[in-house]
C-alpha cells in the first residue's frame, strides 16, 4: 500500500508537518501545527473529512441548527428560539409560548416525543375545571368515593371517601388512583404479623386475645393476652410467634426461685458464685479476670468481695499481677467458702454454740495488708499479705 504524503497541505487550521511515526490501527498519525501555535495527531480521514480542523482552540459548533425548531408548534407549544442554555450532554435548551401566555423551556426531544405540550397550564385547569374523572361510588382499597369536594390548596381534585371501618376522609384524586392511599389510615398498621389471626392460640403460659395498636411510630403489631396465672398483657406479635414470650414473667420468676433453692446465701453472698468466680471461665482485654492495662502499661489488679471493692496494687509484670489476684481469690472469696463449710459442720454438730455464736466473716485492710476476722476456722484472726 502506498503511503500517500500530505506534509504542508492545509486542513482548517492546520497544517501537517510530519509522519509521527504513531499509528492509530493501521493509520499513519499525522502532527499538525494549528495556526494558533498549538500542536495536534491526527489521521487523514479526521483531516480530510473536516472532523479535526484545529487543535481544539475554536469549540465545535452545536449539531443541531438554531432555526430548524423555531415556528414549529408541539401541542400547545410554539418554538421561539435559542433560549442559549444547555444540558450536561451539551443539548439545546428551546424557548417556547404556551397558548396561554407562558414560557417554557424544553429539549428537541422532549418536544417531539410529547412530554412536553404545555406551560403546564393544561394539568392545573384539568384538575380546577369539570374535566375530573368521575369517581363517584368506586372503591379504593378499604375506601369507598362519596362525592367530589372542594379542591385542596395546591389546586388538586379531592374527593370524600368512607372507609371500611366507618371514618370519612378527603383524599387526592391521584393518590386513590396510584394506590397511595388506601385507608383513612386505620390500616398503616398492617405488617407482615397482622396477617395471622391468632385468637384463641396458646404460646407456652399465655393466650392471645384480640388484636392491639399502640400506634407507635414503628408500626408494631400487638396481642392482647391472658396468662395462666391470670395476669392479662400485650405482647409483641413477633415476640409470640417466635416463642420469645411464652409468659407474664412468671415462669422465669418460679425458675429463679427453684434455683435459689439450690444455692447457699449467707449475707446477701451465694457460695456457688464465689466458687465459680474464681475459676478461670473467661478472659478480658487484659488478659486475666480483674486486671487491667493501663496506658503506662502496667497492670492494676483488683478484686471485689461481698459489694466492696479492693485494690491490689499495679505491676509491670503481668504475671505477677495474676498471682496477686489469685492470692487474694483464695484469701477472700475461697476463704470464705472453706469458712462457711467449717462453721457449717461445726454449728451441726453443736447446736447450742451454732445458736450462741452466729457466722462472721470481717474483712479489714490495715497498712496494705488484709486482715481477716472469723469463727468458721476456729480462729479469732486471720492476717493476709496486701500482694
């Protein structure tokens, strides 16, 4: 194929210099020089067909004629002219009077294919005039049309409606033809759980008796139930049929109870709590159960017991903050076990001492160290290093 040279031949503005040894698929890139200085690659078919003309100093003209709309009608439309605006694709916005006397603006095609026919006058005197569609008697959902009222304050066609749970309520014309509206708003409460007729269905303990609106902003669905213990409740309609509620409480408030049977409490303190608080079940972000980091990186142990809490003092070694804390487990907590247990056999076999010398168990901190107090041990007193 024969490389045809188009050097010094002018294009527009432009003139070639030289083969730029660039290809635009099998096309030689040409380098121009624009006559405003600048410098642009092009192929021959862009020069010779008019496409590129210059660098890019003068903009393209617009596509589209600014006369060949002006004159024309579309509906009650006539193109003026230019109205010098654009869209973001670069679209000529046209300027056009309505038959009513208005203005607006309008795209070629917005115009051609209809959407646009009017100021938007048209609209507002349909919905002021008596060219309403007639929605005398139709029903909409739970409503019922009754006849035409007085337009609201935007102009718009309303109409009277009874719904089916007795109420009347104006509503927009175009809001019970899209469907919006469908009810005087006694049935925004219907979700997915209001579908389900459950009277007369037991869950667990309780039985559902009619239906409740709270009228909360959530919309929550409600029942209205019956206990056998015969305390009377709403619960949530989710809550039942997932079997989250199966009572008043009552049920959880007897297993409580069953369970407190099995524990051992002296003041106010369960035993099978401090047996099991001592037993290494879970971690915190420290690492180990009453410790914690500080910001100099030193770890603070503590530890409560029976509602007062004690300070065990800081280490910068994290071990030796655990074998604090469990120091002071076995003192306090273990401690207070194993007394109780001795007091416990002792008061047993000696009723008669047990009656004239009640359980004690005194914790004191004196001087940084720990000083315990009991009768569970056959001991007047007990002291502990402060760790």
């Amino acid at each position: 194929m024969i490389k045809t040279s188009l050097i010094n031949q002018r294009f527009g503005m432009l003139t070639v210099i030289e083969d730029s040894g660039q290809r635009k698929g099998n096309s030689v890139l040409w380098r121009c020089r624009c006559d405003c200085g600048g410098e642009i690659l092009a192929i021959r078919s862009e020069l010779v067909s008019g496409t590129v003309q210059n660098c890019g100093c003068v903009p393209r003209p617009a596509r589209s004629k600014t006369s060949d709309l002006i004159g024309q009608r579309f509906g009650r439309l006539t193109v003026v002219g230019d109205s010098g605006l654009r869209t973001g694709e670069g679209v000529i916005r046209w300027r056009c009077k309505c038959d009513c006397g208005g203005e607006t603006l309008a795209t070629r095609r917005q115009l051609v294919s209809g959407n646009a026919v009017s100021c938007g006058c048209v609209p507002k005197q349909r919905a002021s005039g008596n060219e309403a569609e007639d929605l005398t008697g139709r029903r909409f959902g739970e409503l019922t049309v009754l006849h035409r009222v007085e337009n609201d304050a935007a102009g718009r066609v309303c109409w009277l409606c009874r719904c089916s749970c007795g109420r009347e309520t104006v509503v927009r014309a175009m809001h019970l033809k899209s469907g919006r509206t469908r009810s005087c708003g006694c049935r925004k409460y219907d979700t997915a759980y209001n579908k389900y007729d459950l009277t007369g269905q037991r869950f667990g303990r309780l039985t559902a008796l009619y239906h409740v609106n709270k009228g909360d902003r959530a919309k929550s669905s409600y029942w209205h139930c019956r206990c056998d213990c015969g305390k009377e409740l709403d619960v949530h309609t989710e809550s039942l049929l997932r079997g989250l509620t199966q009572s008043c409480g009552c049920w959880n408030r007897e297993q409580s109870g069953k369970m407190h049977d099995h524990m051992h409490y002296q003041d106010d303190t369960c035993l099978e709590i401090l047996k099991r608080s001592c037993v290494d079940t879970g971690r915190n972000k420290a690492g180990f159960r009453g410790l914690f980091l500080m910001k100099n990186g030193r770890y603070r142990a503590s530890i409560t017991f029976r509602g007062r809490h004690y300070n065990l003092g800081s280490y910068s070694s994290f071990e030796r903050a655990v074998q604090a804390r469990l120091e002071a487990e076995e003192a306090l907590h273990m401690g207070y076990v194993r007394a109780f247990e001795d007091y416990g056999r002792r008061a047993k076999s000696d009723p008669v001492w047990a009656e004239a010398n009640p359980f004690f168990y005194r914790v004191t901190k004196v001087n940084g160290e720990f000083r315990v107090i009991t009768n569970g041990q056959f001991v007047e007193e007990t002291e502990l290093s402060a760790f």
